[in-house]
C-alpha cells in the first residue's frame, strides 16, 4: 500500500513542535535553577581568592616589618610592592600611609606619652 513510493501512514523523520516545546521547557527549567547556584559559586570563590591575597600581602608586610622595624618605607608608602599577579585584576591591593604618629620623650619623666595623631599631607 503506497501512494507515489511511500508507505501510507507512515512518519517522517524529525521532532514535532510539541516534542521541541517540551525540550526547551525542560532546559530553561533546569537553567533558572542551576544559573543562581553557579553564580553563588563564582562569588564564593572570588571571596576566597581575595582573602588568600589579603593573608598574602599581611604576610609580606610582617616579613618587611621585621626586618625594618616599620611597615613605611621612606615614601611613606608600604614597604611591600603588590604581587605581579595583581597587574591585570580588578582587586588590587593598595596602601598608602595617611596618619603618622609621633611619640615626643619627656626628659622630665621616664615614661613616653603618644601626642594625638596628625594627617600627613
């Protein structure tokens, strides 16, 4: 039983529209739920990243402070240049000395008195 070489009732190859619908509504479900999990993931990690960065650099600083006895160098700037990782990221570490202070030495008594911290231009 066929009409011009094909078989009456029988299917032709490929999806119907119903069948795509079904498809694609199956996969925007599953993507509105793994899409706010992935991005909780990627913030995580970056809070982790920048923490690691952040024990680095205190590391760095301790390791300058005892061997120079300060954490400023002569510019008043910190003592430790940011690791060369940190060229091409938004999160840089930066310090810049902002307050100094200056302990005055009564010859009068023994015992030292902090005078109140000044801004350094």
């Amino acid at each position: 039983m066929s009409a011009g070489g094909h078989t009456i009732g029988a299917r032709r190859g490929g999806f119907t529209l119903l069948e795509t619908m079904v498809v694609v509504t199956i996969v925007a479900t599953l993507a509105s739920i793994a899409l706010p999990s992935y991005a909780g993931y990627v913030k995580r990690s970056r809070i982790l990243e920048a923490v690691a960065r952040l024990s680095d650099a205190r590391a760095r600083m301790e390791e300058y402070y005892l061997d120079q006895r300060t954490y400023l160098d002569d510019a008043g700037l910190c003592g430790v240049a940011p690791a060369p990782s940190q060229a091409a990221d938004a999160f840089a570490l930066a310090c810049k000395a902002r307050w100094r202070r200056t302990i005055p030495i009564s010859t009068s008594s023994r015992s030292t008195t902090a005078a109140p911290t000044t801004p350094t231009p």
